[in-house]
C-alpha cells in the first residue's frame, strides 16, 4: 500500500524510493480505521474545493476534476481488471493444454488453436490435427499403446508439479500475501481493518502470475476468488494516484468495493451479477453512489474482456449455454433434492476444510507449505490423469456438464441410442434410451464427483492463490448431470407413471440433464458461500436462460436452508473466524440481554483505567503510560478525583506529537506540562515550556451510559465503524469498550472461544 | 495528483500493453476467419467437419460443405441437420499475450534464483568475516533477505541514486520478511 508520505506532487524523480513518513491521519498495520473520522475528513475536504471554486475558473475547473475523479478511476479499474483477466484466461488456455501435448507450428497455440485452420478434424475426433502432438508423440514417435500411455502419464505428472512448485516458490520469496482465496481478507478491510501489502503492486504482479500456474497445473481450484483480489489490488492502485482516495481511507474503500465488482463481473461474464456479490457479500457500507459506480466499474471491465476476446467466438466466459427447453413444474422435485444435495455438502466441506486448515495453523503440517503444495499436486495429477473427466480443466468440464445432447455431439456423454427413422430437427430431439456410453460416463462421473470432493478440501487454503466457486460448481454440476441422466431415463422407460403421463409423452423432448447439472452447481455453491439473489443472477447471466430462474432460486433456497440448519457460517465468514480477524457480521443477530457494565474494561478485580488528566501530567508522564502499557488511545478527563470525561486520544497520535514537539519546539524537555484545555494558563517565567495538545484531542468521543443493553451497543459499532466507546454513570467515566471486547463477548455468548480473536 | 512515478511508468506499460492488444484484436488476419459447420452421421455416411475461409454472409452449408458427400435430392435433407457456426479469433493476441506472460514469468525467475542463490553468495565474499558473525545470531533465519538489516543499516548514510535504489530494495525486502513471518510462520493471516 502506498503511504501517505510520498503524495506531495513536488520533489524529484528519487522521492518514491524515499521511506515514507508517517504523519498524523494515518493508520497502523492491523488496526481498525475510524470511520467517522474519516467521512468528516472527507466531507471537510469537499466544502474547503467547493468554497474554492467560487473564486477563480481554475479552482472551478480543479472542483470538477475532483467531482470527476471517481468516475475516472472506475474506468481506469475496468480497463485493467478485463485486461488482467484477459491475459489470465489466455495463458490459462495455452499452459492447460501445455501439459499434454504442443502445438509445433506455433508452440504459443493452445490444442484448440491449433486445429483451428487444420482440415484433419474428424466428426468424432473434434480435435485431431497433425500439428498438435502429444508428448510421447513428440519424443518417442508413439501415439497409442502402453509405452505411449505411461510416457503421457509421467510428463502430466511432471508438468503438474513443475508447475506448481514455481507458483509456491514465487509467491513464497516475493509476496506472500497473494496466497489463498482473497476473499475474507478483502471483506475484512473492506470492514475497516488495514493490511497493509495486501492490495500491493507486488501481490497484484504475484497473484496474477502463479494464479495461471496453479489453474494450469490441474489442482482442484479455480480463480473467481483470486480474480476479486486482483481487481481490488488494481483498485487500490489506481485509488493511490488522487488523493481524494489515498488520504482517506474510507473513500478508498468505496472504489475497493467497486473493483470488487468488476474482478467478479469478468470471472464469470455478469456485470449484474458481479455487483451483487459485491453488495451481498464483500462490502460492508455500501452506499447508493457505490452502487451505480460499481456497475459502471463492471460493465468497463465485461466490455474490455470482451474485446480482448479470449474464447474465440466473443463469449465472456467458458460455459454459456444456449437452449431454451421448457422445464415442467414436476420437476421441481428432483431441482429441490439437489438443492438439499448442496446444502449438505456445502455443510460438509465447511467443517472438513476449517477442521483441516485448522489443522494445517496448529501442527507441524504448518511448517512444510512447499511440500504440502508438491504432494497435493502429485496425489490429484495421479488420479485425475486415468479419468477423462478430470484429467481436462475444471472449466471444460463444467461446459461439457452444462451442454445439452444434440444430434452433433459425439461425447461419450451423449451416447444415445439414436432412432435411424427420425426426421426432427436439431434441437427437438425426443428422450432416448442410453446407449453404453452413457453407463460408462455415469459410473467415471461418480468416481470424479467423490474424487472433486475429497481432494478440494484440502486443496483450498493452500499457500497458493485458490479459488472454490470452479471446484463447487463442479461438484453440483456432476451430480446434477447424474440425477438429470436418471430422470431422463426414468421417464422414458416408465412414460406411463402418473407423474409423467401428463408432460411428458413419447415422442417429446422432456428433460435436459444439462438444465440439471446447471440447478446442481448453483445449489452446492450456495451451500458453500450461502450467496442468495447474486448467485441467481450469476448463474442466468452465465447461462443466458432467464426462464430458469424459479429452478435456480428453487434450488438455491433450498440449499441455503439446509446449510444454515447445521451452521450459520459459509466458508469465508468461518475463514474470518479461523484468522481471528476484527469483524462485525451485519448477518449475525445478537440476542442476549446483557448490558454494557458486563462488557467493559476494567472489569472488577482488574486494574483501573488509564487516563489523562487535562492539565496535570508532565510529558515524562505520558511518555511512561504509553510506553507501559499497549492500549491504542487513552481518554483525558478533567482531573483524577472528578473523572469527568473531556475528549479521547490516540497513541499515535500521542506519539508523533510528543517526538514531533521534542524536536521542534523550543523549551518543551520532560517536565513540561501537557495541557489539553484551550487556553493554558499563564504560568511563572522559569517553569518549562508548556506542551500544547489540545488539536489531536477528539473532542467527541462516543458514550454509553452503563446501563446501556449490549444489543444497542452492538448495534451502534456496527453501523457507525466505532473501535471504542466510553462507558460513563452521572458523567463520570467508567471504563471502555473496544470493538474487540465486543467481538469476544459476541463469541463467549454464542459458546465459542472468545481468545480466538486476535486482532483489534 | 501524485508523483509517483513508479506508478505512472505502470500504468503507461499496461495502456501500452492494452493498446497494443486491441490493435492485434483490430488487425486480422485472413486466416483468423472461419465458418465451421458440423454435420451428423446421415444414413450411411459418416459424420464430418467442414472448415471455411468465408464471410459471415456466406456461412451456411451450400457454401462451406464441399465436397457435398449426398446426391442431389438429399442436400436439403442433408443440410437441414448440418450447423454453421462462424468464428473469429486473433491470433495476434494470442501470441502476444502469451509471449509477454512467458517473459514476465521468466525475469520473476531469474530475479528469485538471484535472491536465493547468488545473492546471499555475493554478499558473504564482500563482507567476509563480520557477516558470518552476525549470521551466527539468528542461525534459524535461513529464509532469503535474512541480511536486510544490516545492509539498511550500512546504506542509511549514503544519498545518491544507486544506494537509493538499493535502499529500497532493502526496505522492500524487510517488508516481504515481515509478510513472510506473518503468514508461514505464526499463521496469524491466511491460514
């Protein structure tokens, strides 16, 4: 993160390298950020441009670059996070393919690519082509037998490790905040918390470069998560070049929330979509004026995406789907058991992936990240390599599951028994019987599913950049193409059951497994991150098919409420939990009738407050309070006998006035007095020099009465972004509430360990 | 606005980047074009895949199938089941992006081998003796930029251009130890 020293806009070219100097208004790394603090900085900001700009055409002009610079960002984040997402997808394509074979007139060609110009394609063999060979093509002139199957085998193997060995090995020396999804932490400063590296310049080149490594090399992961931290990696830097939104940093978490939008509109070609998510869940204040500016933000980067063009036929994304076939209402029976299906699982991978990260934190398996990462890697490249369903891409798969069987499709998938009298066009192809191909990718998808299943719970939370929306999407995908395979064969080997006598005659095209695998993949990715309107949007704007959304909310619903039956967390609000991160859950309710005399420090028993008085300690005083105790800012009262309360003051900001005026004032030495009222009073001629602090007092600092029931407080931090109140009785101060105490009490209320939370 | 110029030579190499790539979208070769058109197995001839060079007008079976494998009578019948498609792609693009991925990829491996390896090598033959002295303290940092402090220490006193990149770098790497430490080591982000 670029700190606020370095903004002044004089200075040579050598100032950047410069270390910055902290000054006052800035926060420290793992702090919470005052929001209130903030927004007046903000609104005082904009009235002095605004009173500016009455006085000349160039302070006008200078008012309506300010005005403009917002919009000028968005676009600038748009642009980018297409671009970024452009080059992903691209070396994403060409390294996948990479590890099975090369393209020998152009290696930079991916399988596909190659063939493209080459008129060897055959109708079963779509992808034939004598430029493209494999490697044991290529290095033992074989391309079929045992010899040939091993040598393929052993080079995946190779590249797969090759691979993601270098994506652990980068993201180890250079940034090691580009590991994991990206999500919870983003959520968690976007709540006000400061990380400070994390949206980078060296995390965004990081996670950009070993993202396409780690997808490439097979892992069971995607890149959507990552995708989010790229985009507000880009946001952040764009945000640094006005200081409109460097200096302030909840400004700038107003264009973090836009870009997080973005990033999620081009990983799956849904600009709606992507700032629902963003709405519902990464941002935590998201004001009207966000709204529009993520949209904005969003479209920018889908068109940008588009243009760069990466699948060749001006698709945003992998799997759009194109049929439009009628779903009837009983359907909606085998939609809602996949819907449980997804809960369940969503429930499942949870407890089994925080079980084990848990793990990974307190054990020994901690302290080997590279070995881990290689082993991983080997076990999932050795067993996805015989399944042809896993051994391509995750993405591949999914658009296979999600595609319907015409009579041009020669998968295995698609091997129906054909009537050879039939004379319908193409896309009104009546039920048919499965043929053997069918039976065979039944039983190669099951196997897949358990496979998907086991290995991305360890996968995910890896030192790697990983994603779970693929992997997810994945899982339902494939057990909604079985169940949907199942009901197609149902209905045409007992048509005359009462449910599907009425819709569904012989002769008729009734159901479309591809419309099942689709309900499936929306179910278990609600069940894993409990989206609701978002994930709905997402999947129709993926698949283009508006009349299937009462399926998707059916199942979605669904699997929501089967998830929450078992645990009201979804995956990233338990990773916050994990990390022990500062943050306030707008979803969690709290209902307990404590008060705020139970919560605040210091309890009985402990040791009294530590306060300032405001006009009799030496700075000798205050140097030793700050420097024996930790707390992040003291409140001043009016003297120790009568503590009634006059303002709050940060350490800090303590700090850096107390060096700042050792230095440079004259006559302040250690037994000058500190006085935080307004005019100090006229002192004998040989006492010190009086040390003035009265400007880095907040003179307003949030109270509470002790009475005052938890419930409200909560209440209070939650909307306003407090990291502390003051408790009083009659106006007298009592004691303090941080924002971590609320957290802990939150946690010991709901039987949780209140000394997970870490940070403050 | 800013003038942090490392950001600006940023953003001009992406526009650059980005300028470059639209103009690759823009400029098309002759080859990127085609009109693909799948047609199923159709009484006893097998399935096939016709690829041609045409316009977007003209992509539809009567132009592209040729050869036509049916008798005359049974074009249209023939024609009714085939599906068109036309595509486009750019594969200048294609072959930028990648080329500018592979070379990234490999300045950050050269720069990671010279962090771990040379580096630390370089760095004992300048300084000798006091290094390892000073190494001997923290014996379990074996980690790369284990030697960051000191070296800070060393070039605080200098000022011109090339300490102060070296400066930087230093800094930078003291920052990456502490992200290092806060990640692998305590598990207190990201874990």
């Amino acid at each position: 993160m670029v700190n606020a020293g370095d903004m002044n806009g004089s200075g040579n070219l050598m100032d950047f390298l410069d270390e910055p100097f902290p000054d006052v208004g800035t926060y420290e790394d793992f702090h919470t950020i005052d929001w209130l603090r903030e927004k007046s900085r903000d609104t005082d900001r904009h009235r002095k441009i605004t009173s500016k700009s009455k006085e000349s055409i160039w302070e006008f002009i200078k008012s309506l670059l300010d005005a403009w610079s917002g919009w000028v960002v968005m676009l600038l984040i748009g642009l980018l996070a297409g671009t970024l997402a452009g080059v992903i997808d691209l070396a994403v394509d060409w390294m996948t393919d990479l590890k099975e074979g090369v393209c020998l007139s152009a290696f930079w060609y991916s399988h596909e690519q190659c063939c493209w110009t080459s008129n060897e394609t055959t109708f079963d063999d779509r992808d034939k082509c004598p430029q493209w060979q494999k490697w044991s093509e290529l290095l033992v002139s074989q391309s079929e037998g045992a010899s040939a199957y091993i040598l393929n085998y052993f080079l995946y193997i190779m590249w797969a490790l090759c691979f993601a060995f270098l994506a652990v090995s980068l993201v180890r020396v250079f940034a090691p905040y580009a590991c994991g999804s990206g999500i919870p932490e983003i959520k968690t400063i976007l709540s006000g918390f400061i990380i400070r590296g994390y949206l980078g310049k060296w995390t965004l080149l990081i996670k950009t470069v070993t993202l396409v490594l780690v997808v490439s090399s097979g892992l069971s992961l995607g890149k959507e998560g990552p995708l989010v931290h790229v985009a507000c990696c880009c946001g952040n830097f764009f945000s640094s070049l006005f200081s409109k939104y460097s200096k302030n940093e909840g400004k700038r978490r107003e264009v973090l929330s836009a870009a997080a939008a973005a990033g999620v509109s081009v990983a799956f070609g849904a600009p709606i979509g992507g700032v629902l998510f963003s709405l519902e869940e990464v941002s935590y204040y998201f004001p009207l004026k966000t709204l529009w500016r993520s949209f904005f933000a969003a479209l920018v980067a889908a068109f940008t995406l588009r243009s760069i063009n990466p699948f060749g036929n001006s698709r945003l994304v992998l799997f759009y789907v194109e049929y439009h076939t009628p779903w009837y209402m009983a359907e909606l029976f085998p939609f809602i058991l996949l819907g449980v299906f997804g809960g369940l699982w969503g429930t499942l991978f949870i407890r089994c992936n925080i079980a084990w990260c848990r793990r990974r934190k307190t054990t020994r398996l901690g302290k080997y990240p590279v070995l881990e990462v290689i082993v991983i890697t080997a076990i999932t490249a050795i067993i996805a390599y015989p399944n042809p369903y896993t051994r391509r891409s995750t993405s591949e798969l999914i658009s296979e599951l999600f595609n319907d069987c015409g009579a041009l499709e020669s998968s295995q998938l698609c091997d129906y028994i054909n009537d050879p009298n039939m004379t319908r066009p193409l896309d009104d192809i009546p039920d048919r019987p499965a043929g053997p191909g069918v039976y065979t990718a039944m039983w190669q998808l099951a196997l897949a599913l358990v496979f998907k299943i086991v290995i991305t719970i360890f996968t995910f939370g890896m030192k790697i950049p990983s994603g779970l929306f693929i992997p997810s999407m994945a899982v339902g995908a494939m057990a909604g193409r079985m169940v949907g395979i199942g009901v197609e064969q149902l209905a045409y080997h007992h048509h005359d059951w009462i449910i599907f006598r009425n819709w569904c005659r012989p002769g008729a095209d009734c159901v479309t497994p591809g419309l099942y695998a689709m309900v499936g993949a929306a179910a278990c990715l609600g069940g894993v991150t409990r989206m609701t309107v978002s994930l709905v949007v997402i999947m129709f704007e993926l698949t283009g098919g508006l009349e299937y959304i009462v399926p998707l909310m059916a199942a979605a619903v669904t699997s929501k409420w089967v998830a929450d039956a078992f645990g009201k967390e979804g995956i990233y609000e338990a990773h916050i939990h994990l990390n022990g991160y500062p943050f306030l859950d707008v979803k969690d309710e709290f209902t307990h009738r404590t008060l705020a005399t139970d919560v605040m420090r210091p309890r009985r028993g402990e040791a009294p407050l530590s306060v300032l008085t405001q006009d009799s300690m030496t700075v000798e005083d205050v140097e030793t309070l700050i420097k024996e105790t930790d707390y992040n800012g003291f409140p001043v009262v009016v003297s120790k006998d009568s503590e009634r309360l006059i303002g709050f003051a940060q350490r800090r900001e303590l700090i850096l006035a107390i060096k700042n005026a050792r230095q440079r004032q004259d006559g302040v030495v250690s037994n000058s007095i500190v006085y935080f009222t307004e005019d100090p009073p006229e002192l004998p001629p040989n006492s010190p020099h009086p040390l003035k602090l009265r400007r880095i007092l907040n003179l307003s600092p949030f109270t509470v009465t002790d009475h005052t029931p938890m419930e409200t407080v909560v209440d209070i931090f939650r909307k306003l972004g407090l990291r502390q109140c003051l408790v009083t009785r009659s106006g007298r101060l009592l004691g303090i509430i941080t924002k971590k105490d609320v957290l802990r009490h939150m946690a010991q209320m709901a039987n949780q360990d209140p000394e997970s939370i870490m940070f403050n | 606005m800013a003038a942090c110029c490392g950001g600006w030579v940023r953003l001009c190499s992406l526009l650059v980047l980005a300028a470059v790539v639209s103009l690759g979208a823009a400029a098309k070769n002759s080859e990127d074009v085609r009109c693909k058109c799948i047609c199923p197995p159709y009484k006893d001839h097998s399935g096939n895949i016709f690829n041609k060079n045409v316009s977007q007008k003209d992509c539809d079976c009567l132009h592209v199938v040729e050869p036509m494998p049916v008798p005359g009578p049974d074009v249209e019948a023939y024609c009714l089941r085939c599906e068109c498609k036309y595509e486009e792609r750019s594969s200048v693009t294609i072959k930028v992006t990648i080329i500018i991925y592979l070379s990234i990829l490999g300045l950050l491996l050269l720069y990671m081998v010279y962090l771990t390896l040379v580096e630390p090598i370089l760095k004992r033959r300048l300084f000798g003796h006091s290094q390892l002295i000073q190494s001997d303290e923290d014996i379990g940092d074996h980690q790369p930029f284990a030697n960051a402090h000191d070296v800070l220490a060393r070039s605080r006193s200098r000022a011109n251009v090339l300490n102060k990149v070296e400066y930087a770098q230093q800094r930078w790497k003291l920052q990456v130890q502490e992200q290092r430490k806060s990640v692998f080591d305590r598990h207190v982000v990201l874990s």
